[in-house]
C-alpha cells in the first residue's frame, strides 16, 4: 500500500499564539514528488464566538501568503486520506 505524508504548518503572528494546520499534500509515489495542491485540516475561531474545523481541498500552499512553517509529522497509507 502507498505512503502520504502528513505535515504541520505553523502560521506565525505577532500579535496572537501560534496557529496550528494538517497539511496532507498530493503525492507521487513513482517519482517521490510532493505537489503544493493537496489537503488542509484546520480549526479557526477563538474562545469567545466559538471555534470551527474546516477541510479545505485542492489547497495550493504556494499561494498562501501569512509566514508559515512546514514539518513533516508522519507517513500515513493512502487509505486513511
């Protein structure tokens, strides 16, 4: 079975704690080639209205433009994305 990596972003603010994301990215497995498209798992909002989680897909990360970090997290199989 084929392996996705799994990372964190970090998005960075001067004024507020770190924000936290799960980035799934396309991956090919024949090329070893990690794509800017892929999956965001995030939660937004702030203890008083509330927090929300949110799927986004087909995310490009080269467009985002906040300050960010990316780590690799883990590998999981294809059929847990």
């Amino acid at each position: 079975m084929s392996q996705r990596p799994v990372y964190i972003v970090s998005y960075s603010s001067p004024l507020f704690p770190a924000y936290w994301a799960l980035w799934v990215p396309s991956y090919d497995v024949q090329t070893k080639v990690t794509a800017n498209v892929g999956r965001q798992i995030q939660v937004e909002g702030d203890a008083l209205k509330g927090f929300y989680h949110e799927f986004r897909r087909n995310h490009d990360m080269s467009l985002t433009t906040r300050p960010n970090s990316i780590h690799l997290v883990s590998w999981t199989d294809a059929a847990n994305i």
